[in-house]
C-alpha cells in the first residue's frame, strides 16, 4: 500500500519509503568512496571530498527515518470503525503535527465548514496543546474556524455524526476565492492542505 500524507497507513508506507531511500542514499558515497580509492589507491583525492559531502543529505534523511519509526499507523480496526462515519466530511488520516515546542499526534481531522475536530488517541499527546496550535496555524491562513481535539474515540464518532447531520447548515452561508495556483480546491481542501503542510 501507498498511502500518501493525510491517508490511512501513511506511516507505515513513508516509513519502509524513507528506509529505502536513506540505503540508497548512503550507499551512493560509499560507492564513490570505494571506487575513487580503487582507482586512485589513496584517500587523499577530490571525490573523497564528494563522497563526504554526500553523506550529509543521507544523515539528513536518516533522522527522518527515527522519527517515523516512532510512529504507527491508525489500526486496521480503529480507522474502519472512523471510516464508516466520515459521509461527506473532509478527512485526513495520521497527521504528526510540528512545531518548535513540541509536536502532537492527530489520529483523524475532519473538517466541516467553520468546524475542525481531531481525534488523539495518544495518551503522551497534549490535546490542547494540539487544539490550540491548529487553530491559531489555520487562523494565521485566513481561516476563521473552531478546532476541537477529543481523546475519546466514542464521543468523536457522535461528533462526526453531529456534523453530517447537520454538514448543509454548517457549510451554508461561507463563501470563498481559492488563492492562484489552488484553483479547483475547495474551503475544506484547503483547510486539510494547511493542517497536511505542518505535520511530518
């Protein structure tokens, strides 16, 4: 599976993704190492310089490695459960968002018109920390919306409920320009390609 960022099994996909490239990655200098010793039969040569430099990009590529190998993807069981309420809520699956203070796992975001609810399982996630950090990111983007983080899986799936039953009314009344270069994106596209942008 090939699961792109925002969609189910995303960690486990970038992850064996990430792992591919950094042996590639690491293994090019390595080649241009061997080789220019072979040839030259000594260290001392401009492609040893080469060799090294490129070991920067596959150390950089590496540390991405650790950190997705710290994380797992939604179970198989828990995002089927999530799934079958999603109607026509717009939904991003696994987003590890950053920041300079600290970082937070969202299992799932649903977005529906001035409403932004994410569900965080992760009992090591600070919620409102979560809340707070989404909210004023979306704000600082000209979207002027209500984000709510809920650590319980029930009251989340009442709540995706909530919003289905009444998505018509919520969506009524907002209108919106997609910026050049997103054109053909919806108000809810973009709010999920925001929160996509500062997550890992």
């Amino acid at each position: 599976m090939n699961a792109k960022k925002g969609e189910w099994g995303y960690f486990n996909s970038e992850k064996k993704r990430k792992i591919a490239q950094t042996v590639i990655l690491f293994c090019i200098p390595l080649l241009i190492l061997s080789t220019s010793f072979l040839y030259f039969r000594t260290q001392k040569n401009v492609l040893t310089v080469v060799a090294m430099v490129g070991m920067i990009p596959a150390s950089m590529s590496l540390v991405s490695v650790i950190m997705f190998l710290m994380r797992k993807s939604l179970p198989e069981e828990e995002y089927r459960e999530l799934s079958a309420h999603e109607g026509s809520l717009t939904v991003a699956y696994e987003l590890y968002m950053t920041s300079e203070k600290r970082n937070a796992l969202v299992d799932c975001l649903v977005i529906c018109g001035n409403e932004v609810v994410g569900y965080v399982s992760d009992p090591k996630t600070d919620v409102r920390f979560a809340q707070d950090h989404l909210q004023n990111m979306l704000r600082a983007d000209g979207f002027k919306v209500a984000v709510r983080m809920l650590g319980d899986r029930k009251r989340f799936i009442e709540r995706m409920d909530s919003l289905n039953a009444h998505a018509d009314e919520l969506r009524s009344g907002i209108s919106f320009e997609p910026q050049s270069g997103y054109e053909g994106y919806g108000r809810e596209d973009m709010i999920r390609h925001c929160a996509l942008n500062i997550s890992l």
